[in-house]
C-alpha cells in the first residue's frame, strides 16, 4: 500500500464504527446539535448500506446508560456490542469481531469524542489500522 493509499476510502476494505451514541448520553446534549449530528451519523449509516460496508456499533455500560438510539441502532442493522472500558479495543469481542470483518480501515462516528472515541482511534491506529474520524458526526 502507497503512502497515500491510506487515505482512498474503497467499500471492500473499509468498516463504519458508531461508538456508543446511547439515549442517556443524548439527553444531556443540546437538542438541535443532537439532531444535526445524528443526521450526520445516519447518513453514514444510509451510506455503508448502499456500499455494502459492514457496520460495528458498541455501547458503553447500556444497563446505566441506555442503549443506541432507537433510530440509529434500526439503521445499523447490527446488534451492538457492550463494553465496560472507554476504548473500543479494550474487549476481545470487539477486537475479533474487527479482526473477523478483516478491513484494514475504519471510519470513526460515535459519542463522547474526548475520551471514547480519542481513545479507540489511538488504540487501533497503534494496532495498524488506518482510521477516518468523521468529524461532522462526533459527539
């Protein structure tokens, strides 16, 4: 892979991540910035379907913080995975089901972008990956 070729974006080796967007998180948020950012995200989502990009949404600790948004966890069509540590490569299940998935580049969106999302992207770029952080649907 050329030096640039980290940046070209192609269906067949890319993942979509949608880290921990969750409804008690939400309601803190300001309310027309919440429903831009969503938009964002479903967008995403909309798009990885049409390129057939598999998508991977996790939640952090869903029994206090709720799950997904209704509407975004209908257009992931994926059931998410649960996590207990701010970065997504803490668990072995979200690492295998990356590693399952077999795509060398992600593209980032998710919730509380100064520690689970930072952490994550740093996590996985420090394991080889080339991450893309959509940063018009960050949290």
């Amino acid at each position: 892979m050329g030096n640039l070729d980290r940046f070209h974006i192609d269906p067949g080796s890319t993942l979509l991540m949608v880290i921990d967007i969750q409804e008690k998180l939400c309601k803190a948020m300001d309310p027309e910035i919440l429903a831009s950012k969503a938009g964002n995200v479903s967008i995403l989502l909309e798009a990885a379907r049409e390129f057939t990009i598999p998508v991977l949404v996790t939640e952090q600790y869903p029994a206090g913080l709720g799950t997904t948004l209704p509407e975004l966890k209908e257009a992931a069509a994926t059931i998410p995975l649960d996590k207990m540590s701010f970065s997504c490569c803490g668990y072995e299940r979200i690492l295998a089901r990356i590693t399952e998935l077999g795509r060398k580049k992600i593209i980032i969106t998710g919730m509380e972008t100064h520690i689970c999302v930072l952490q994550t992207v740093l996590e996985l770029l420090q394991k080889g990956y080339h991450v893309h952080v959509a940063s018009d649907a960050v949290l």
